[in-house]
C-alpha cells in the first residue's frame, strides 16, 4: 500500500514538473519569440503579454478553488487538463500574435486548475508529511524552472517554434491520462468538515487576507530583481561577465531551492516555522542588498548561492502557514486564493522594475526588494506569525 501511495505521489509530482516546465518554457524568451514568429518587435507587447496572462490567473484560480468545494478535484482537473490539450494544440496553429494572445487566455483558464495539484498531494498526504511534500515540491518546481528555461533558449532557435506546442499538447495529454490512471480508485472530494471533526472559529478571512498580503510583498520581492539582472551583471565594469555566465548567475537560486530540501523536509515544522521565516526573509534581504551593492563578483555569487536556499525554505514556510490553517473543506480555495496573490505579485514586479530601473539604475531592484523584504518581515510578525493564532478547535454538534 505505501508503495502504491508513494507512486501516487511522484506520478502527480511529475505533472507539477510538467506544468512548471511548460510554463517557463518561453517565458525568458518572449521578445525573441515574438519578434520570429509574428514579427512583433515593439518590447511593449511583451510586457502587455505577461501582464494579460497574469490577470486571467488572478480572476480564473479562486474560480477552480471555489468549485473544488462542490466538486471532486479529480474531476476538475480532468476537465482542465483536456481542456489545455485543446488550447495548446491550437496555440500551434496561431497566424499573428493577438491570435496566439486569445488562445493562451483560453489555455490559462483550464490550467488553472493546475493549482489543485498541490493541495491535493497535501490532502492526500495528511498533516504530518506537510512539510516532507513542501520541501519536494520547492525541489521539484525550481527544477523544472532550470529545465525550462534551457529548453527555451533551444526552443526560440528552432525554425519553427510554434510546431513545440503540438508537444506541450502531448505533454498535456499524458499528465491527463497518468491522472486518470492513479486517482481512478481515489476519492478527492473535500470533506465537508475538517478531517479532526472539529470546526475552527475566529477571523478566517482576516487571516487570509494577512496571508495574501505577505504573499503578494514576498513575491513582488523577489521578482522583481528578475527581468534586469541579467542586463545587471552584464553592463556592470566591475563584473565583466558574458550573456552566458549571467545566465548561470540568474539561475544559481533555483540550483540552490533543489539543494534546500532535505532542509526542508526536516526542520520546516509547525512549530519553528515562525523563526525559520523571520530569519529567512531577513537573510533575503540582506543578500539582496549585497547583490546590488557590491562590486566584487564573488560577493554576488555566494549572495545568490544564500539567496536561493532562503528562498525556496521561506516559500515553502509560508505554504505550511496556509496549509496548516486551512481546514480540510477550505484547503484548495484557500490555496487558490494566495496563488491570485502571488500572482498580483508577479504582475506587479515586471511595472515596478521598469520604472524603477528608467529612473534610478539597474542595480536599484534590488535595493527596492531588499527594503520590500523588511517590511515583509515586520508585517508578517504583526501577522500571521503573532497576530493571528492557529484555528481554534470547536466541538461540532453530532461529534
């Protein structure tokens, strides 16, 4: 039986690989990809691109979270897997950019229903393993962003790139059927009550709302230092690094979230996940000041080396927060809704680093992410790590 479990698992860990990987795949790539496809050289558009995508995931997560209280998961997620088969077989056949533009807002629409996966394998895999599957899903998730954004940069000097969705399709395809396959005997609809039998009162919504503030800042943060730092490192004298070896500096953190697992998995527990964020978010900020700060190229590197590893355990924290205030009938819509305030974030960060960058340099993002950590901080102490206790257990008549 546990190894029928624990093939469960890595089957639907291996659709979250899928569904990053697709994601990322153009997504360092997008003004390139434009400009050979559908001859759209105005970087505008790419920024009008993101920032649409972003949006339809903002309005279409809390929708599929919503529904998840009616329906079982599994069968939502059937329907937006066939769904994003269709969508991005379509996508293939896009004559001009607004075409491609319409069907990827159709795409997104059904992948967002992607997001039940991840608290699906929490429900499945019960309170006690919450933090053993969040330090695999850190692992797994920026292993795919590496793999993707190598593929991409493949991906962008075909002859014909449009033609790699027909895979992305078919890559759709198969997590459908593994799906079908592994939760065809599996009941994934969400008890009406929470698992303990016990209801939970006090500020849920407050909660929530506390939560998805210090999402949205935590990602802001951190995406912000994204869209410049390879132009960063490259156009800094004291630096003298090539486009290829900013890559390799862009993606040290993701190397670094795959190396924090074990940490992950041992330490991130209940009860020390308040210190471990406090801390964590203090060295974020710390390390991003460093980064655009320094003119020593070694400082970078071992500042993104720390970075990285704060990053994926402060993520993965903040998870467990939500997850371990979630009861068992709220757990996908309350994870639905910070995914809209993630994204919030990263519709944001793109605006703000374009302005900020116009008017100061290239190295103020992350100057402006290192103050937006510490104010981060000090909310979430006043927050979900002070100000709003774990649910408080009530008895349920008939129970």
């Amino acid at each position: 039986m546990k190894v029928e479990k624990s093939r469960g698992f890595s089957a639907l860990f291996l659709c979250v690989f899928l569904a990053i990987f697709s994601e990322v795949l153009l997504s360092p790539f997008y003004p390139q990809f434009f400009s050979k496809v559908f001859g759209v050289e105005d970087l505008a558009y790419t920024g009008f691109y993101i920032f649409v995508c972003r949006l339809t995931v903002v309005i279409c997560a809390p929708a599929w979270g919503f529904l998840a209280r009616f329906f079982e998961v599994k069968y939502l997620l059937y329907g937006g897997q066939v769904g994003a088969v269709v969508m991005t077989a379509l996508m293939a056949t896009s004559t001009s950019a607004n075409q491609f533009l319409a069907y990827t807002i159709c795409l997104l629409l059904f992948k967002s229903s992607y997001l039940l996966v991840y608290p699906l394998i929490i429900q499945l895999a019960g309170k006690e393993r919450q933090s053993a599957i969040a330090g695999t899903y850190q692992a797994v998730f920026h292993g795919a962003i590496v793999a993707g954004t190598i593929a991409g940069a493949w991906m962008v000097n075909l002859e014909a790139p449009l033609r790699l969705f027909y895979g992305v399709a078919a890559a759709d395809l198969f997590q459908f059927c593994l799906c079908l396959f592994i939760l065809r005997k599996v009941s994934t609809r969400q008890p009406e009550k929470s698992e303990t039998g016990t209801g939970t009162i006090g500020n849920q919504w407050g909660f929530m709302l506390a939560i998805g503030l210090v999402i949205l800042t935590f990602q802001l943060a951190n995406n912000l230092v994204r869209p410049f730092f390879t132009a960063y490192v490259t156009q800094a004298d004291n630096f003298n690094v090539d486009l290829v070896t900013s890559s390799y500096l862009f993606m040290i953190p993701s190397v670094m979230a795959i190396a924090a697992l074990p940490y992950i998995r041992k330490f991130c527990k209940s009860e020390r996940l308040s210190s471990i964020y406090l801390i964590g978010i203090a060295v974020l900020a710390v390390t991003l000041f460093l980064q655009g700060w320094t003119n020593s190229l070694g400082i970078v590197v071992l500042a993104r080396i720390v970075y990285g590893f704060c990053l994926a355990v402060t993520q993965a924290t903040l998870e467990l927060r939500l997850f371990g205030n979630s009861s068992s009938d709220r757990l996908h819509f309350n994870y639905s809704l910070a995914m809209s305030f993630a994204n919030l974030g990263h519709l944001s960060a793109p605006l703000l680093a374009s302005w900020v960058v116009s008017s100061f340099s290239l190295a103020a993002p992350l100057l402006i992410a290192a103050a937006i950590c510490l104010a981060n901080l000090a909310f979430a102490k006043w927050t979900i790590f002070g100000g709003f206790p774990r649910p408080i257990p009530v008895d349920i008549p008939g129970k």
